[in-house]
C-alpha cells in the first residue's frame, strides 16, 4: 500500500463551522487541521515514471506531506468492505493512464485536534461521532490501519435453515434474526412448501422470498381484502387505482405493466447519432415516460446516500420501461418533521413553557435538520452528474401534538420522479426465448442496501440498528449515466434498420439480483439457470446471500439472443459499462442458481413458490373517531400572521433546494422553478420540449395537502388531485383528458384510523373524483410504514406521519412557449388583478400553514365538494386554457399554501412590483355590520372582522389569480361566465409604483409592507439553510441581493442581428465541415451540444475518448472539436482534472491532440466540464502557457 498527502481537507468556513459544532459540544479542543490523503493498492511495485504519473495524478503534496501537525489524530476513511463512488472513479481514472498496476485507490481525511486537555474517552467518543457518517465512515488511529480497507477475505459460507427439523419456529427465528419482515401466513405458506420439496431452505432462498414478497415490492396491503368497522368492501385499494384507467384508459399506452407508465405522444424528429455516428434527425412515433418513486426509509438513515439513490433509481425505472428508453427532467421532494435551525427558532417549534420544542428521535435516525441539508444534496447531486434536469418539486415540515398523539415526519417522505422518452418501436418488451443471454449491466456487486426492500416495510424502529446499517446504499451516477449510454446506443440502432439487442429489461432495485432476475424470467414466462460467480462483485468475503440479494446501485438485468452478444459487448466497451453474462433463460419455470464453490445450489426453486400467491392479507380494521378543536385567533394580528406564514418552509422561498441542480442540461428544458428576470422560484408547472425541433412538449406538477388528512382523509386526497390540476393549467394542454396523475401513498398501517381513513381516500380519489375529471392514474406507489418508534429513559415514544397522498400530474403540451407564470408584467399597461374562488367563499382554513404557525390544526378542511365541485375543476382548467390561447392572461398563479395573501407576494416577488389589493368584495359579510363608511376604527382589526380578513387571506380553497390587461376585462369575464365561475371571480387589484405589499379594506390599508420587507422574510429560511450548508458569507451576499431595488434581474441585449448566419459562407462552400463532439465517462451535455453544432451547419459526429484511446476515431479528420460538459469521472481528482490527465499520460490520446492542436486549420471549444478539462491541457496547446487554471468556488457548492 502506498499512501500520499493530498492537501488540506477542508476550506477555513467549513472549519470554522466544525469549530462551532465541537464548542456546542464544550469538547476542550483549541486548534484543528485537517489532510486529504489517497491510499493505493497496488497489485505489484511501481516503476519509477509510473509512480511519478501517480503522484502527478493526486496532486501529491509532499511539503504538506512533511509537516506534522500536533493533536489527537483522526483518520476518517470508508467502512472496511465497501468501496466508495470516489474510490470507483478514481481507480478508472488511474487506469485510463496507464497505471494498470494500481488496483484500487481509495481517500480519506485525517483530522488533528489540539486540546486543553487530554481527552476523556466520552469525550474522544463525542468528537468521533462528529468527524464522521457511522453509517458509512470508520475512524482509525494510525496511518498504518488504512491497510484494512484493502485486505481480501474468504467467501463467507452459504448457510440454510433447519425447517425439517426445527419446523415453523426455526423459520421465526429467521425471519427475526435476518430482518425478514415476513407474516405469520407467509413462514407458514414457506415451511408448507420446504417441506414439501423434502428439504431445508438456504438463507439465499429466504433473503429472496422476503424481497420479492415484502410490502415494498409486493404491495399487499393494496392488494389485501378489505373489512371496515365490520363490514366487507368489494374492492381492494388497488383495484380502485386501476378503476381510474378503465374508466378513461385513453391516451395511456402503458398502465402498471413496466417499470414505468407510458403515455400517448407525438410524431417528431429525435436527434441522435445514426450510422457512422454522425448526428442527425430521425422521424419517429415519441411517447412520454411518468414515474414517481419514494424512498423514505434510506433518507431517514443516511440523508445523501438516501436520496441519491432513490433519485437513482427512479432514473433507472425510466430507462428500463419498454426495451429501452430515456430519462429527460425530475421532480424531487421532502416532507420533514420541523427543522429547528439553531438561531432561527420559529414560533411553531416552540412549546407552551417557551422553548423549543424537542420531541426527540432514535439515535438511528436523521434529525429534519440534517435531511434538508444533505438529503436534496445527495439527490441534485445525482441528477447533475447523470445529466437530468430537475424541474419540479415541493417541501413540507410538519410535526404537531394533535388529538394526544405526535403527528410529523421523522420518518421522512423522500419523493423522486420524472418524465422520459420511448419510442414507439420498443413500448413494450419482448418475450425472450430457452436459451436467451440473460445479462447485469453496470457496477459490480457491494455489500450495501441489504435488504432494503423488507427493512424500508417496516416501521422505523421496529427493525435492530445492525439491519439498518445493512439497508444504507451508495450512488454512483457517474456509472448509472455510462450504463445509460449502453441502453440509448441499443435502442438507437433502429435508425439505420439496425434490431435493438435488447429484448427484456429491469432495473436493479429493492432486492438486487434476486429480485430482478426472478422478474424478468417470471415476466417472459421461462425459468433460468444462473452461475453466481459470474455476477461482478467486489468484495470477496461476500456469501452466496449477500451476492445474490445486495442492492448494490446501478444495475440492470436484461434479456439478449445469443447472437446478439458480439454487438452489445462492443457497445459495452465502447462505453466503458461492466457487463456480465450471468445466465441464460429455460423453458421450464424453475430458478436454479449455481455455485462453484458449494456442492448445494444457493437457489432451486420454483417461480411459482418465489413469485406465487401466499396466503392474500385481509386488513379488518375501524375508523378513528375524530374530535378537533376549532380555530381560535385571539391574539392573533393580521401582520405578525403574514410574516409567521412567509417563514413556513411550505410556503418560504426554496431557492437552497433549486439552484443546487442544473437545469439546463439536455438542452430541453423550457420552463423551470426560476421565474422572470429576477429569478424567483414560483412556477406552478415544469415543461420541458419534445425535441430540438418541436413546440410540443411534456408538462409535469405537484399537489399534496397532507395536513388536511388529520381533519379529513378525503378531503386531503381530492385536495391534492385538485392542486395538481391548478399547477400543470399553467401549460398550454389540449383539454384535462390528456392529464395523466400518478399517486403516491403513505401511511402509518396499523395505526388506529389510518387503514380505513386509506381506505376513504383511495375510494374518493379511484371511484369518484377521478373519473368524474375523466382522468386516471397509470402509475404510483405506495409506503405502508410511516411510524417511527423508539424507547427514550424508559418511556415509549411514537411520531406518526399524517395520511400522505403526494399526486403528480403529467401530459403533453401543445406548445411549449405558452406556459404561463406568476410574474406580474409592468410592462404591459393598465392591467387588474382577479381571484377565481373555486371554494365560493366558504374559506376553510383546517390544516393551513396560518393554523400550522400557530400550532393548530382547525376541524374543518377545504375540499372538492362532490361532484358539482369536480365539474367546476374541470370547467376552470378549460376556461384557463381558452385564456390562455387566446393570450389574454399576463400572468398566472394558482392558490396553494399561505392562501390568497401568499400567492399574491409570490407574484408580486417575481415581477419586482408594489401590489394594493381591495379586499372589500371578499371580506363582505352579510351576517355582520359591514363597513361603509371611510374610517377603518382600531377595533375593527380585531375580533370577527379580522377572522373575516384572515380567512379570506389565507384559507387554501383551490382557485387562482390572473393578471389581465385592464380593457379586456370585459372579455375575460365572458370566458369565465361561460365557465359557470362569474359568480366566483373577483377584481381584487392592481400594480402599484411604491413597491408596496397594500391589502385595503374600507379605503384603509390593513397592511402596508414594503416588498422588499415581506421577500426576505420569504427567503429567510433558505438564507439560514444555505448558511449552514454553504459559505455563510456567499449566502449572506444572496439574501442581501434583495435589498437591491435597482437591480434590472436578467437582461437581454443583443449587439448583433440573430437572423445573420455568419457560417453560410463557410458551409455554402460544400461539405458540412467534420465536428468531433467529444465525450468522457461521465460527460452528458453532448446530445445538446450537437445539436448546436449540426444547425451551425456542421457534421456533427459523436467520439468517445475511448475511441481515441482505441484507435478506432482519429481526431485528424476533424476541422474541429468540442470538449461537452458534465462530470467527466465525477470530478473526482479535480473537475476536468481526470480527463485531462487521461489525455497527457496516455501516449496514443496525448500524441493525437498534440497533433491537432499544431495544426492551422482547426479548432477546439470547451465548455463546462471541456473547459476545465482543456485547462489542463495547456502544455501541449501552443500559446496556452499563461492560461489559468479553475479553482472551487467560494460557496463550495453546485451554483445554478
């Protein structure tokens, strides 16, 4: 083992909040330092000029190197038996260079404290704890136990379980000790069986059983008979589901049959590269791909990790529908418990004595704290480097004493989600033959994410701290984006008459192996014989279980014939992605897994017994009796309640969960959060365009009003559909039919009133609302287990989730420059400001974020009130449309959380403009003495008439405010009268020049803010996220922008004409001039960047540097070349600093961009990634000697 200093870990504003943290704990440290420092194993000594590449490759530090820093010593490095996405790139990064010797490189931080004090071992223990993720770091004590991360170990054996002669307690003792979450049926329906086949499962056999038929999985309380307070229902939850597509199947190709739901589409040009891959245009048939995942139980145990991979794996789900298809845009979301941020006690976290509120959580968990600040990290992080835009999402914090018990989030909801591409060819799959390839494509196998699938089935708490550590997984989106690759480059091959070699495809998920490789056998109606040594893996001490059943991240299973393996091996190593031929496919239905070195098959099972159908649960359960206060304001003034409602994280500015991710890439993205040229993120709606040359596109949005379930399941349910009806109106779509939602579902199963207040809402949503809409739900997914448990000084505590229904709506749009937006326009004239009330003046405010500051909940929800209230949703959404083709609505917005008063500062913001709303009409109350005279008395801001204010100015009716321009108020009114709404729209206001939030009443102003004012309150939250989690000054520097009333916001001003094409004369000479767009592992603005460079006028061809590595491209036929952006290698070792050193060490590249770079007819442009990557090259381009070199960025964060 070799080992180098790598130079200081960390910048002086991350030591310094480290310093905070350690003060916080009054640990006697004065002084800190921290190193970077790289271990390599080597599989032999290295020579003199491989071990200088080396050093040269890790920025070797050898002055750092030599100075020895007093203190306790901390070497924080991976857990021994697992292998970091760091280490992954790194290692390719060394081979790429010719460095064949090194078999893996690993990184880690040593960290030196200097004390006061000797440390007592609790307080070593403490700092121990601080310095690192138990859950996937170790801490050593010496340089010298590095050595540990490398050492190999024999197989662990494979074991079986005594059923023959133990019976069904042998099976329980099992289920317990494995973590199995297995039913009394399901050990009795296994112990029948075993016994049957005269012999004794292996733990392989059981690991398998309990992922295939876990909850998550197989999702049996949706599927389960029904009996509520005693009477039987003749539908089970998912039937009601699929009750919505019978009822409008229309315009959905793809319903609950694949990893992801497809919906009908268009014919368009796809651009991509075809024969000789030159780029160009392809007609094709194009349909849109609708997912959406959650993954709850991992966040909640490892925040970064959590969310990336259940980004990724939703991104999977996506590529693996059909025969193969493309990712495009996500959403992501969080529901937590409240945040507490230190220094920022918000007046909804604190108790009745005046402090803040702690509850408390198991030690096993994350605080809400830590998952806001590393969790959408971990998923944005994902989404950048595998090259996907995150368009749309939404954040909730929720934790309240209602009705005697904890209602919050401590288990976490963690939603990922997103729309792709498919063409029509490869919708679905083909059955495969006897005899068929059956083939893992991507990573190798890791002893992480055991057993994900039944530990995320059980409530948290009831599983043992060792099993959760087993159910923490790892991303590498950089492995993900190459396996992409091999999938797009298969489907492809139909442009030039060419046969996708892919014929039957799953993602890797919950289970691994052993739940994929079942399915997809099982779907084609075969057996299969698989030779577990084959599968890659990593780790040698793995057991036949843990090879067969990790849940190891990017990983797909898929079908090949045996002819086709010499084409989809050559794509393999074109793309740098590791595959395996594992197994091939027969005729009969039984599972046989193989193992050389065991004469007993880890596997011999039938499918019917693995994937059959164990014993049908049947939930008998009652309703809850639900007994809530009403709402009480006394005390309450109007503006200490719209500055408490700006501060909720529901309502707040979201900016530190957005600008972490790129939303450009793909080059396809045509409307994110970020809105007007101020930037504000309040877009109701994500479009993104079907192609480069197209207006049609996809339009995708959220709605989730998990509060009301506390009150009212069904309301909260047809609360949500309607929400994310009001957001997706914002695009231009031919009529609400062509909406498709998918559902996700949690809840606390088990608890007293939850299954039944389920049940309530499935049937409102499956049996009445939706198709009254004439909309059905093609996909969704469900999380049965939404109690976090645990024992705290003896006594037994308990936060349950509220009934958590989160809908996302999808579906084509006709045009995608006609997305509407809250931004108010100034630049338009006279224009006014109408409220749609689809609530018509009842203004419930139960479970509304002005109740939640006030730490209340209210017994009285808003809702689609029956049918008549289904009719006017859609009648809205057809009304909204006919404005909008007719351009009659400046801007849009609908109302959601905070109400009236929110949204209309959401528009205000996002225009940089003062407001004066009338509240008059609104306010009016015919059971009351209204005001008609001049004078606005101080008593009349109290008592009714403020309630009266409050519940119009908050409440959370669905509706929405458009902005028209004032002399086509007359025609707009027709349109909504010809609605059934004119008796529910109201002209409520107008721009104002003081730059003033003005809400009058009587010709009074109730509330006189300045903008500015309100907006940073709006902002504060992410302002103290982004200064915990960033650079503090760059996030100080940020929130401060707002105080800047000048600032013109985004600005186009061209100085030359657009219509010139400065390339005609060039490209009217004759052949298109040769464009190499020139690709890494890991780079993924490529499809964009050809597309540029093919309207320019050029030929655009797709070379990946492994083809100039190879020898297979030259880059001597192009007159120019483009270095794409992305994340080349992840940006491990520096960004751009590993392809450019997999150039200038590599002879072969290095003497062919040398040579390029002498000749004078070329030239080369990098962007992104390329440019840092061409950086680094100066030393072999002429003139380039003085070039500087990138640097981080201060905030030390992903900036969009």
């Amino acid at each position: 083992m070799l080992q180098f200093c790598g130079g200081r870990a960390l910048s002086p504003f991350r030591l310094e909040k480290l310093r905070k943290q350690i003060n916080t704990l009054n640990l006697p440290v004065s002084a800190l330092n921290t190193e970077y420092w790289h271990f390599c194993s080597l599989t032999r000594n290295l020579q003199d000029a491989e071990l200088n590449a080396l050093r040269k490759l890790l920025n070797h530090d050898q002055t750092q190197e030599n100075v020895r820093h007093p203190g306790e010593f901390f070497l924080v490095l991976p857990r021994p038996g697992t292998i970091s996405p760091w280490s992954t790139k790194a290692t390719d990064i060394a081979r790429h260079c010719g460095l064949a010797a090194v078999e893996r490189i690993e990184r880690g931080i040593a960290y030196y404290t200097q004390t006061d004090q000797v440390l007592a071992a609790q307080d070593k223990a403490r700092l121990k704890a601080l310095l690192h993720d138990r859950m996937t770091e170790t801490v050593f004590y010496s340089f010298d136990d590095a050595a540990k991360l490398f050492q190999h170990f024999a197989p662990n054996p494979l074991n079986t379980v005594d059923v023959l002669g133990g019976g069904i307690d042998a099976l329980r003792q099992a289920n317990q000790s494995m973590g199995l979450a297995l039913s009394v049926d399901e050990i009795e329906y296994l112990a029948h069986n075993f016994q049957q086949m005269a012999r004794n499962p292996t733990d392989v056999e059981l690991m398998m059983f309990a992922q295939a038929n876990s909850e998550h999985c197989r999702h049996k309380i949706f599927n389960a008979d029904w009996v509520i307070d005693g009477k039987p229902q003749d539908k089970s939850l998912f039937a009601m589901i699929r009750n919505t597509h019978q009822t409008h199947p229309q315009g959905t190709l793809v319903a609950y049959a694949d990893n992801a739901s497809v919906i009908e589409g268009a014919e368009i040009n796809r651009f991509y590269p075809g024969d000789g891959q030159v780029y160009g245009y392809a007609q094709e048939k194009t349909h849109v791909l609708m997912k959406v995942e959650t993954h709850n139980h991992p966040t909640a145990i490892s925040p970064f990790p959590g969310a990336a991979t259940g980004v990724g794996g939703e991104i999977r789900d996506e590529g693996a529908t059909g025969r193969g298809a493309k990712p495009k845009a996500g959403l992501c979301g969080f529901s937590v418990s409240n945040l507490n941020i230190p220094d920022f006690t918000q007046p909804w976290e604190i108790d009745q004595s005046g402090h803040q509120s702690s509850y408390g959580k198991p030690g096993r968990i994350a605080s809400a704290l830590q998952i806001m600040l590393e969790g959408p990290i971990g998923g944005a992080a994902f989404n950048n480097e595998f090259g996907r835009p995150n368009l749309a999402g939404y954040f909730r914090t929720f934790e309240e004493r209602v009705g005697g018990e904890m209602r919050g989030y401590h288990k976490p909801v963690m939603l990922a989600g997103g729309v792709g591409q498919i063409s029509d060819c490869h919708v679905r799959k083909e059955k495969f033959p006897p005899g068929a390839l059956l083939i893992q494509l991507g990573g190798p196998g890791m002893l992480i994410g055991l057993g994900g699938g039944a530990a995320s089935s059980m409530d948290t708490g009831a599983n043992t701290e060792a099993l959760d550590f087993d159910s923490v997984q790892r991303g590498n989106p950089e492995m993900q984006r190459r396996a992409q690759e091999v999938i797009d480059r298969c489907w492809q091959l139909q442009r030039n008459g060419g046969e996708n070699p892919i014929l039957f495809i799953h993602d890797v998920g919950a289970g691994g192996l052993s739940n994929a490789f079942p399915e997809l056998v099982h779907d084609s109606g075969r057996g299969g014989r698989f030779n577990l040594r084959a599968v890659p893996s990593e780790e040698t001490s793995m057991s036949p279980m843990q090879i067969w059943s990790n849940e190891a991240q990017e990983r797909y299973v898929l079908a090949i014939k045996p002819e086709s393996l010499a084409l989809f091996e050559s794509i393999c190593e074109r793309e740098r992605c590791p595959f395996a031929v594992v197994g091939e496919a027969t005729g009969d239905e039984q599972l046989v897994v193989a193992d050389p070195q065991s004469p007993t098959p880890p596997v011999d099972m039938p499918l019917p017994v693995l994937l059959g159908k164990p014993p049908k649960m049947t939930r008998d359960v009652a309703h809850g009796e639900r007994i809530l206060p009403a709402l009480d304001w006394s005390g309450v003034t109007l503006t200490e309640a719209a500055y408490r409602v700006l501060c909720l994280p529901a309502v707040a500015d979201k900016s530190f969960l957005i600008t972490i991710g790129d939303r450009s890439v793909g080059g396809l993205s045509a409307r994110d959060q970020m809105v007007g040229p101020w930037q504000i993120p309040v877009a109701d709606v994500a479009v993104t365009s079907m192609g480069y040359q197209t207006v049609l596109g996809e339009a995708f949005a959220i709605g989730e009003r998990t509060p009301l379930a506390l009150i009212d399941p069904k309301a909260a349910a047809r609360m949500a559909v309607g929400e994310s009806i009001t957001n997706i109106a914002a695009a231009a779509i031919d009529g609400i039919a062509h909406i498709k939602l998918s559902a996700n579902w949690m809840a606390a199963a088990g608890h007293p009133g939850e299954d039944a207040g389920l049940y309530d809402a499935v049937h409102t949503v499956g049996m009445e609302l939706c198709p009254q809409l004439g909309i059905s739900i093609p996909v969704g997914k469900d999380s049965m287990s939404m109690k976090t448990a645990w024992d705290e000084a003896g006594v037994r505590k308990e936060v349950t989730a509220p009934l958590s229904l989160i809908i996302s709506s999808f579906a084509t749009v006709t045009d995608v420059r006609k997305t509407l937006t809250p931004q108010l326009r100034t630049d338009r004239g006279d224009s006014e400001l109408i409220l749609i009330d689809l609530g018509r003046g009842q203004n419930r405010l139960g479970g509304s974020a002005l109740a939640q500051v006030y730490k209340q909940v209210g017994n009285h929800a808003p809702d689609i009130d029956g049918e008549a209230g289904a009719q006017q949703l859609r009648h809205f959404f057809n009304a909204i449309q006919q404005l909008n083709v007719t351009d009659k609505l400046l801007a849009y917005h609908d109302r959601s959380d905070g109400g009236l008063f929110v949204m209309l500062c959401e528009m205000a913001f996002a225009g940089h403009t003062g407001i004066t709303v009338n509240l008059d009409q609104l306010c009016f109350d015919p059971q009351y003495s209204d005001l008609d005279g001049s004078e606005l008395r101080p008593e009349q801001l109290g008592g009714r008439f403020l309630e009266r204010m409050l519940a119009v100015l908050f409440n959370e009716e669905l509706g929405a405010v458009i902005q028209i321009a004032a002399a086509q108020r007359q025609e707009v009114m027709q349109v909504l009268a010809d609605a059934g709404l004119r008796d529910a729209s109201f002209v409520i206001g107008q721009l104002n020049r003081s730059d003033e939030i003005r809400l009058m009443r009587n010709n009074k102003a109730a509330l006189a803010e300045k903008r500015v004012d309100m907006q940073r309150a709006w902002s504060e939250t992410t302002y103290q996220m982004q200064k915990l989690r960033d650079n503090p000054v760059c996030a100080q520097q940020e929130f401060d922008r707002i105080l800047d009333t000048t600032d013109p916001g985004l600005q186009v001003a061209l100085r030359y004409d657009a219509s010139d094409d400065i390339a005609a004369p060039f490209i009217q000479a004759g052949v298109r001039p040769r464009m190499a767009i020139l690709r890494e592992q890991g780079v993924n603005g490529h499809m964009e960047m050809a597309a540029a460079f093919d309207r320019a006028g050029f030929a655009a061809m797709d070379v990946h540097m492994s083809d100039i590595i190879a020898g297979r491209v030259s880059l001597r036929d192009f007159k120019g070349f483009v270095a794409c952006g992305g994340f080349s290698y992840g940006d491990v070792l520096g960004a751009g600093e590993g392809w450019a050193k997999s150039i200038l060490f590599n002879p072969r590249a290095r003497d062919e961009f040398e040579a390029f770079f002498q000749r004078g007819d070329t030239f080369a442009l990098g962007v992104c990634n390329g440019c840092q990557m061409m950086s680094n090259l100066h030393e072999i381009i002429p003139g380039a000697a003085a070039w500087p070199l990138f640097k981080r960025n201060l905030s030390e964060q992903f900036e969009a």
